[in-house]
C-alpha cells in the first residue's frame, strides 16, 4: 500500500482517551494503545514532525515516557531526514493564504511536502490540511 | 494465518489508489492520478481485511481469488452501501468497521471505512457501490509490485 502516513490529529486525541482509562499506565499500555491504532487505521507510519509535535505536547517526565513508548511503534518514514525539496515546498505552501485570517502551522507544512516526496497518503482530521492547494 | 487487504482509497486531489497487501506487504497497486495540484491528503479508504489459513500467497493468485470471490464481496459492499445509504457513517473519532464471518469459509473480513470528516461520511455508500461496481477493473488494472 501506498503507506498511511498518520497525523498528529489522529495521534494524540487516541493517545488521550486511552491514558484517561489509566490511573498509573506503563510503557507497556502505552505501546500497546499504539498498536491498537495501528491495526485501526492498518498502518503505522509517522514523520518526523509528528514526532517533533507530539512530544512538545508532553509537560512531566512520566508522560514522556509514555508518549516515547507509545511513538516507538510507528515506523517514521522520513527516517530524520527532512530534504531540501521539502522545505521547498513546506514553504511554498506555508507562503499561501488559503483563507485571511487563517494561520498555517509549521508542521502542517512540513508533513504535507513529505508526504509528497515519499509517496504517501496523509490520514489526517486536521482542518487545514484539508485545504487543496 | 494469512492477512490479505484489497483497498482503495481517494485524495482530497482527486488521485484513486487501488492495491492488495499480503501480511502487510504490497502485491499489486493501481494509482490514477488526480486532476489538481498534489494534495496527498486523504478523502477516505475503504479496507477490505481477509484472513485466513487457505488465502493466495502471490499476487497473481490474489487478484484471481477476488476475482473468483468477485459477487460474495461486491454483494456485501452493495448491501453495506444501502445499509448506510440513509444514516452515512460517523468517522470522526475512530474508522467505521463491519465484521463479516461468514461470507466466505473459513475466511474472516473485515471491512473498514474511515473518511476525513463528516461530509464525506455521508456519502460513504456511494463510495461502496463504486468499489463494487469497479471491482473487476480495479482489479485488472493493477500493477504487481516490484517487490514481489
């Protein structure tokens, strides 16, 4: 299959629900939570800047190693690298006002050129991605 | 046991992608491209997960079983599609699965929709029927990959 890149938006709101079912979750649960969204959406790839954003979401040491055990079963695709006709095109899209006064986010950007460059169809709830241009 | 995905999903670009995966590799895959700029972003996907002791181990053998199994699945997506044609589909929070044990022996699917939001998942049943109605096309029209 053309990978299911998977968004934030899908990623946190799940992570979410699943840890409000814990009183004291382990590593363990969290990655299990993962692989239940793995085998929801049939595929478990992420990007960089998923990475990136879903941990600047985290605020204590002990939901960062959840979110950590939970973010190391996906696969990221980009493997760390972002290329330059990523940014190219990050920026190009960034630089569009698809509405006035409506923002775009960094990572929006970002993930949208990767998906591009690698080939992937980007699962996402996110309103702005939904833009098409 | 052997897992066997027949999907196809479409982008907000208007792009069509069809293909089968083998315990989560890729066999086959068709794309039409869109007519509008590249967008990857998805408009929704259709899964159709097979398992089972007895299922096709190599693509040609897996585009032959559901051509074989052509009317069982096309029945079921047509049924499904008017099942939800009044109602549409609520996907916002997770993806909508149906759970179909005995469509065929001793093979259990799972058919799974998810869409990017709820215009679009009122219009599910017709993307149902145009997965049945182009079953046999779809299926001719994919390219083994190059892994295989």
């Amino acid at each position: 299959m053309a990978k299911r890149l998977l968004d934030t938006s899908l990623l946190i709101p799940f992570f979410r629900g699943r840890r409000r079912q814990y009183e004291s979750p382990t590593v363990q649960d969290a990655a299990a939570w993962a692989r239940e969204l793995i085998h929801i959406h049939g595929d478990g790839v992420i990007a960089s800047p998923v990475y990136l954003e879903f941990t600047c979401g985290v605020d204590d040491d002990q939901e960062m190693s959840l979110a950590l055990a939970f973010l190391d079963e996906f696969e990221n695709i980009d493997g760390g690298h972002i290329s330059d006709e990523d940014w190219k095109i990050a920026i190009q899209r960034a630089q569009r006002i698809f509405y006035p006064g409506r923002k775009r986010q960094v990572v929006d950007c970002l993930l949208f050129a990767i998906a591009r460059r690698l080939n992937c169809d980007l699962k996402t709830k996110d309103r702005d991605l939904r833009r098409r241009r | 046991m052997t897992d066997l995905l027949f999907y196809r999903q479409k982008r907000v670009d208007g792009g069509l992608r069809s293909g089968i995966d083998l315990n989560g590799s890729p066999l086959a895959e068709g794309f039409r491209e869109g007519d509008e700029e590249p967008n990857p972003v998805l408009l929704w996907y259709i899964d159709l997960r097979c398992s089972g002791e007895h299922l096709p181990h190599d693509a040609d053998k897996a585009i032959e079983w559901f051509r074989e199994n052509n009317d069982a699945f096309t029945g079921t997506l047509r049924r499904t599609a008017q099942e939800l044609s009044r109602t549409g589909v609520d996907t916002e929070a997770l993806p909508f699965r149906q759970q179909f044990r005995n469509l065929l022996p001793g093979v259990n699917v799972d058919l799974v929709i998810s869409t990017l939001g709820r215009p679009e998942g009122r219009d599910v049943a017709q993307f149902l029927r145009e997965f049945a109605d182009d079953w046999l096309a779809q299926l001719d029209g994919l390219a083994l990959s190059a892994d295989v």
